[in-house]
C-alpha cells in the first residue's frame, strides 16, 4: 500500500471516530436538556401544590391562618372547592399583576397565588368579587376549574368553602361559564347597584355551559364569587365556575381523613429527591441512557466479529472487504484496520499472482520447445 492511500485511511478513520464522538455528546446533550426541563417542570408542579399550605389552613382553636398572615399580610382568606385540589389561602395586592409570579408567603413562584381582584372589597361585601387562578397540570391551583365543563363534574361537585372575616361561609355553585378575557361585563369588580346586578346575572346565565337555577335561585341580594383561570380551549378563553356565598357550611363529602402513615412515608420520600442535586439526578437519568448504548454497541460489535471469523473460516480467504474503510459516519461500531496486515496481505496476493505468471510462462516455453522438435 503507498503512503498517500495510508494516510487516507488514517484520514478517515479519524473522521468517522469525531463524527461518532459528536453523534453521542449531542445524544447526551439533549438528554440531559430533557432531564432538566422536565425536573424544572416538576418543579413548578410541586410548589403550586395545596398541601404546601395545608399547615396555614384556619381551623378552629388554631393559630396557623394567622401565622401565614404574619408572613405575608396580603393574605386573608381561604377558598376549598369540594372533590378537587383547589384548597388554597387567597390575597388581595395593590394591583392583578403582583401575585402572577409570587405565592402566599411572598416568595418569587411561577405557579403564583389565588388573588382577588385588587378593586374588590376584601370583606367580599360587593355582589361579585373575582378570583384569579392559573390553569395548571397536575390539579394545582385552579387547573380543575375546566373539569367542570363535564356535566357529571358538575353535578357531583356543587359546594365549597370560603374563610373571611374570622369564620368559615358555604358556597353553593350555581353556573359554570366560558368567556372571553376582554370581556368586560364580567371582568368588572364591585357591581352592587340592583339594576346592574341583575344585568350581571343575566349575562352569567346567556354564556352558562351548565347552571343550578332552579336548584340554587340567585338574587341581586345574594353574593356571588367567580373562580376564573385561563381555558385549555383558546387563547382568551376563560373558564369560570361561579358560587353564592351562604352562612350555612356546608359538609364535604370528599373529605378523606389522612393517617399519620400515610402523610409521612409519601412526603419522606419527595423530600429526599428534592434534596439531591440538580446535577446528580440528571446523571441518574443520563447514565443508564449512555450504558444502554454502549452495551448495544458492543452486542453489534460483537455479532460482526463473529460474522466475520465465520466467514474467513468457510472461505479460506483474508481477502475480506474492510468495513473500516467506508465513507465518514458509516463505522461506528467497525473494527479498526490494521495497516500492516492489509500491507502483508497485499504483498502476498501480489507475490502469488507472480508465481502464477511464471508457471505459465514456462509451461508456454516447454511447448514451444517440443514443436520445434
């Protein structure tokens, strides 16, 4: 073999070897990417979680509600929607764009907080107040409110609860509705002059998806609460399930009573996750991805080989096509080549072909000999 066809192939196999190393750091990369957001998902989830705030809950004879209110004294009240996640403290800041970002305690949060309207009165004293929740997977914040566009959903879920003022109202939920964002004869806080009441109840009735009315008969005497988020449905849609407040509270039928197992060993185990670092759980995932592609890679290596030993066996010939020699990209599992032996090879095909020659040239030689004679 000559130099140049030598350092071709060196050429080669080092491309194909960099071409093969920047497959499988890009292969990682992305793994590692899709770890991380979905981890920083989870994240987001978890936070926004109800039971985060389960200890601020005001039952009686606690001081918990009051502890959070300390915290943060944007806070003061609490909202339960009965058979759903929605079990959360509400706030009130000095505009709609504070509690975005920022939950119950204060503390910067994606997921937020469930705010009233900052216009609103906070001893729910106006004939509407509305409450603004985000829309969210994994029943956080008010990502159940949609569910109640089902029909069975919501029947089966007519009551809630609502905290102010130092003691426990019932809600009776009497329509649930989709509307447009800009829809201002909803999204407007603090109607209580009769007339504009009843035109307010009008319009919940004329966009109602479902409706208690004769169930649950509202008058413009009554105190109505709407629970919006944003719909799954369009990009302004709004989906909003609206209650009257009552004095009577009422029983959850859902309420499952936790025991202490049950509550410790789940939580254990999330606070143990939560604990690792970023970098390692990442590498929990990545790891076992890079070991299944380098097992894979040896069963193929492997299975050539055999292929190819198999194949010298029954032919009898070293003069085998050398994968090894393929364009950049297409050896990533192939067998490096080795020079010398192709060289050696070469010269005793080379050799052979000679010795082959001569012989026919002298048994060309002796024939012509015995023609003469």
């Amino acid at each position: 073999m000559s130099k140049a066809a030598k350092i071709t192939r060196q050429a080669i196999r080092l491309v194909d070897g960099a071409v093969n190393a920047a497959v499988l750091v890009i292969i990682l990369s992305l793994v590692s990417i899709g770890s991380f957001a979905l981890w920083d998902s989870d994240q987001v989830h978890r936070a926004a979680a109800a039971s985060n705030y389960a200890i601020y809950k005001p039952i009686p004879e606690a001081k918990s509600f009051d502890e959070l209110i300390l915290i943060n004294d944007d806070v003061f009240a609490w909202i339960e929607v009965y058979g759903t996640h929605i079990d959360y403290p509400v706030v009130q800041g000095k505009d709609n764009l504070r509690y975005i970002n920022t939950n119950a305690e204060g503390k910067y949060s994606l997921s937020g907080a469930i705010f009233l309207d900052y216009r609103a009165a906070r001893d729910f004293s106006d004939f509407n107040s509305v409450l603004y929740g985000h829309h969210m997977e994994k029943f956080a914040m008010f990502g159940e409110i949609g569910d109640f566009a089902t029909k069975s959903f919501f029947d089966e879920r007519p009551h809630g609860m609502i905290f102010f003022d130092g003691r426990e109202h019932g809600l009776e939920f009497f329509a649930f509705i989709h509307a447009d964002a800009y829809d201002k004869t909803i999204f407007v806080p603090g109607v209580n002059v009769a007339v504009e009441s009843q035109a307010y109840l009008d319009r919940i009735y004329e966009l109602a998806v479902h409706t208690r009315a004769l169930r649950v008969p509202v008058s413009v005497d009554d105190r109505i609460v709407l629970l919006n988020t944003c719909s799954s449905g369009s990009t302004n849609g709004r989906d909003i399930l609206i209650g009257r407040i009552t004095d009577e509270v009422f029983d959850n039928p859902f309420k499952v009573e936790e025991t202490i197992e049950d509550s410790i060993v789940p939580a254990g185990m999330l606070d143990m996750w939560s604990a690792i670092p970023l970098w390692m759980k990442v590498l929990v995932i990545v790891l076992p991805l890079a070991a299944l592609i380098l097992l894979v890679s040896f069963l193929i290596r492997r299975k050539r080989n055999k292929n190819k030993a198999a194949l010298l066996s029954s032919t009898g010939s070293a003069n085998i096509p050398d994968e090894g020699a393929g364009p950049p990209g297409l050896g990533l599992l192939a067998e490096p080549v080795d020079d010398d032996a192709t060289a050696e090879t070469e010269h005793n095909d080379e050799t052979t072909m000679k010795s082959e020659y001569e012989k026919v040239y002298e048994h060309e030689l002796s024939g012509n000999g015995e023609g003469e004679n």
